[in-house]
C-alpha cells in the first residue's frame, strides 16, 4: 500500500506552489509565520481536492482558476476572499486604493447585501466575523488572524509597513521606501 | 586588583562584551515565541533584554569617561556560541535556543544572584580539563588562551589572567568599582583624575528613549559607581532584593514569575510571589535548531543567503552603535530603524522550517566572523 503525501509535505508544497503564484520566495513566505493558518484556511473553505486542482493549474494561464487567485490575495492581504467572489465589481472596488476594508466602496446591486455571509463561514472565530454562516461552513470573505494582517505580502512588496502595527521606529518615515534584493532574481 | 588605567579600560571592554553576550540568546527565544501567543513570556523577555541594551550603554559610557574607546567590532566581540558564564564554582553554557524551560533556567543563572562568600572565593581557577580544552587539566598554551580570551568562548574569565575567572558577573562588576575608587584615589593624591574622557562621547537620554531606564551621563566617580550599579541591580536585584529603589523587579526575579506561573507584587519574599496567575504555553514556540550554524543550512539555499544577510546587517548594526559610543550619539535613534528590521529579519528566519531535519527550523547564526572551513 502506498502511503499519500504527509501533512508536512502538503503544507510545503502548498507553500511552495504559492511562492510560483505570488512571486515571494518560499523563505519570505514561511516568514510569515502564516504558512499553517493559511493552508488550513484553503483546505476549510474549498477542500483539498480544490487546492490540489490549483496546484496542478498551468499557473500562466490568464485569468488563473479562481482558488489561485484566492490563494494570492490570501498571502498579500491576510483576508479569504472566496472564488465566488472572483469578478465581483463590489469586491474590486473594496479593495481599490483609498478602501481599506470597512464597507464596500459601491454597492452592488445585483446580489442582496446578506448573500455574501450565507456562502460564508465556519468555523474558527475569526475577528470581526458576523451575520449568518452557510450550512456547509464556509465564508466567502474573512481576515485570517489579526498577525495575517500585519504578515501580508502587500506591505514589503511596496516596501512599507502596516499602519498601526510592525512599527519601523520613529523618525524612520524620514527614509524613502526600502526595498529589500536578495529575492529579485527569483521569478 | 586592578591597577593601571589600562587594565580598567579592558575590564569595561570585557563588560561590553558580556552585556551584549546576552542579547543573542534573550532574543532568539524571545522571537521563537508563536506570533498572538505567549504574551506574559514576551513581555517578561523582552523588558530584560531592553534593560540589556542600557546596560550596554552604561558600560559604554563609563568606558568613555575614563578615556577608553568602546569597540563592537573587534572580532570575537560576538561570541560563537554556546559561550560561558560563571556561576560560583561552576560555570555553564550559554546556547542560543528555542523559549523553553532549558532556556529559562539558563536566563534564571545568568542573572542569579551570587555574592562570593568570601574574598578567596571571588576567583575561581579554570578547570580546563572539565571544558574540553586540554587533556589533563594544564592552562592552555598562551596563544590558545589570548584567542580564548578574545573570542568570549567564556566570559567572566580576568582579563590579563585568564587562568583564573570571577566567580560571578556581580564579583566582576565589583571588582570594577573596586578598581575605579582605586585609581581615582591615587589620581586625586597627585591633582589629577582618571575621569578624562571626552563628555560629548556620552550617552545621554534624549539619545536613549524607552530603554528600560534611565541612561547615566557619567561624569566621574560618583556617576560612574551609579552606571555600574544600576548594571548589576537591574540584573541580580539590590543584595537578592526583588524590587530596586525605582519599583523594577530584578531580572532574575522577571524570569522566576515564569518558572513558577505567578508575577512577583510588592511586599512579596522572594521564591513566593502572590501576584496575578501567568501563564505559559511551552509549545507554542517555533522549534529553532539550537545553536545553529551557517554549515547547517546548506540544504536550504534561501535560508542561508537571509541568515547570512543576517549576519551582514547586525554586524553594519554594531559598527552604527558603535559609532554611535564615538561621539555620534545621535547614531542611537537610526540604530532603533535598523533594530526593527533585524528584529523582522529574526522572525522570518525562525519561522522558517529546515529542510531534511524535521521538527527543526531555522533562526540567526550571529557568526559574525567565521572561520573560513565554516563558511559552506
């Protein structure tokens, strides 16, 4: 009989196939300390065979299967955004620049307000979750942890810092932004 | 006894040295601890490890009073570790590993209170043949002993006879003081004073903001006796007092209220606090490799160049506090930037798992200066 994959060897290669997808190596997002609760979040709301799908997903391929997405926006922004919510005008325009998560900058006229926690939910207590879960479980759009926050890629990839939280010591705003090198030959 | 300027001036160097010995091990646990986790842990590490960093300061300072040149730099100034530490007759090994209750009863005999019984009983000769180092217990030759002493393989030992160490920190920081009153009373016998530093090479509070106490501007005798007092109170507490004359509590004291699950209050003895429950969670600390080296990462190529970038930014960080203890004091508020970035560089690293050695992640290597056939 042979054996699956271990639950280490499915994390690394989650990790590692999201390093192809995000562009960040896998040493910046095992850095993170995000690698866990992000595989866990993935296998919650879509299931394993779904990430295994995605793994095996030509990643060139535009527009990518809807749960790689999903798996990007995790690793940037700490926040499951569900497939569903792939191509939504109100999701897009939350997260447009100048929005930073408390409602939707438009609304959407096409769904009712609520049907975005009805897909949702389970499980864990996420911060700031409410409204009504999904019978199955799961929620279409909730921020991982409050550490997935601070650990988003977004912030190095701009080379800055999440307000009101990784501090990079007073005074420092006197810099312009850094951006880190080792990693720029990778992808 | 201490008894030229120089000799003083290497004593302090040493006091650098061992100040700063500390703040690789304090830090590696310290960021091993699971992010949203531990936070009674975290607070208590990290307030002793900031108190470290004045202690460095202040050693610095005196340092430059009696017109001596702080130097982070030299190499060996870092340890490569697991280096040593007194304790009475014993002395024990210093690792940089995972928060643990190993690495807490470490930290508890760092900072262990211990005054010699007697004045015989401050030294204590080395027992090379107990440490590896010769085979039948003979000192070794006197070039093994200089790099010995250079390296901080064991901290403690006295400096210029190296056959022989403190008994404890507190009986070297003793002796210190001794050596000051000492030399300052036969400079003053003449009109003169061993206080002939620059004072603009001072560290002076508006330089060191949230450092665990206040700095002190050392100016001469008095000031100087305050520093290094203030160094060794902070540390083993005021003769084994809990609390010192400010309302700190002592950091092996910080260190106990972990060991037995309850903060210290006032009004408390020591060994029995009756304040509020804390509470530690020993498993929610990443598993970093104890004692890791660059030659344990060659299966891990990503890591080893971030760990060697590491290495790179913390020593650029010791040349800028250095600088900073040259007559740039200004210098200390950009190194508060550059702390913030090793303090993320540290947490990238230690989350990082290794490769081929499960249930092993990685961490900083601090091999400021390795040695060519260490270097993969």
């Amino acid at each position: 009989m042979t054996q699956g994959p271990t639950a280490d060897e499915k994390l690394r290669e989650f990790v590692k196939f999201s390093a192809a997808v995000t562009g960040f190596s896998e040493f910046d997002l095992w850095g993170t300390g995000q690698a866990e609760a992000y595989y866990e979040t993935v296998v919650n709301q879509v299931g394993p065979d779904a990430i295994q799908n995605a793994i095996s997903s030509d990643p060139s391929v535009v527009p990518a299967d809807p749960v790689v997405q999903s798996i990007i926006k995790l690793w940037y922004v700490g926040v499951w955004y569900g497939p569903e919510l792939a191509g939504r005008v109100d999701v897009a325009a939350w997260t447009a620049p100048g929005r930073s998560g408390a409602k939707p900058a438009v609304s959407d006229d096409s769904q009712p307000e609520e049907s975005w926690n009805r897909q949702a939910v389970p499980g864990q207590h996420q911060a700031g979750e409410s409204g009504a879960y999904a019978e199955d479980g799961r929620k279409a759009l909730f921020v991982v942890s409050s550490e997935a926050y601070t650990e988003g890629l977004l912030w190095r990839a701009i080379g800055a810092h999440p307000s009101g939280a990784k501090a990079p010591g007073y005074g420092s705003w006197v810099n312009p932004p850094a951006f880190e090198n080792y990693q720029k030959e990778q992808v | 006894m201490i008894q030229t300027i120089e000799e003083l001036r290497e004593y302090l160097y040493k006091g650098l040295q061992l100040e700063h010995a500390t703040l690789p091990p304090y830090l590696t646990a310290l960021y091993s601890l699971h992010p949203g986790k531990n936070s009674d842990a975290r607070h208590v590490i990290r307030v002793v490890a900031v108190e470290e960093m004045l202690h460095l300061t202040l050693v610095a300072n005196v340092l430059n009073a009696v017109g001596g040149t702080p130097n982070l730099t030299k190499r060996g100034f870092v340890p490569n570790y697991p280096t040593r530490l007194p304790a009475g007759p014993d002395d024990f090994e210093v690792h940089l590993r995972p928060f643990s209750p190993e690495a807490l009863a470490t930290f508890l005999r760092i900072e262990k209170p211990a005054q010699a019984a007697s004045e015989e009983d401050r030294f204590v000769p080395m027992d090379w043949a107990t440490l590896g180092l010769t085979s039948n217990g003979s000192a070794p030759s006197p070039d093994e002993l200089a790099e010995l002493e250079e390296s901080g393989t064991v901290l403690g030992l006295v400096p210029g006879d190296p056959t022989q160490r403190f008994s404890s920190i507190g009986e070297f920081y003793e002796e210190i003081i001794r050596g000051i009153n000492h030399l300052e009373d036969q400079a003053r016998k003449v009109g003169k004073t061993i206080f002939t530093g620059n004072p603009a090479h001072q560290v002076t509070p508006e330089y060191f903001y949230s450092g665990g106490g206040d700095v002190i501007k050392v100016t001469g005798r008095d000031t100087a006796v305050a520093a290094l007092t203030l160094v060794a109170e902070q540390g083993e507490g005021l003769h084994g007092a809990i609390f010192d004359n400010q309302d700190e509590i002592a950091h092996y004291y910080r260190f106990q209220q972990l060991e037995m699950g309850k903060y210290y209050q006032k009004g408390d003895e020591p060994g029995d606090p009756s304040g509020p429950d804390l509470h530690v969670d020993w498993s929610a600390v990443y598993p970093v490799k104890p004692d890791i080296k660059l030659k344990h990462l060659e299966g891990d190529p990503e890591i080893l160049a971030a760990a060697k970038e590491f290495n790179q930014s913390y020593a650029a960080f010791l040349t800028d506090i250095n600088l900073a203890y040259n007559g740039q004091p200004d210098l200390l508020l950009k190194a508060v930037w550059e702390m913030f970035r090793i303090r993320d560089s540290m947490n990238r690293l230690i989350r990082n798992p290794l490769t081929g050695q499960s249930g092993e992640n990685a961490g900083p290597t601090f091999e400021l200066w390795p040695s060519k056939e260490e270097t993969p």
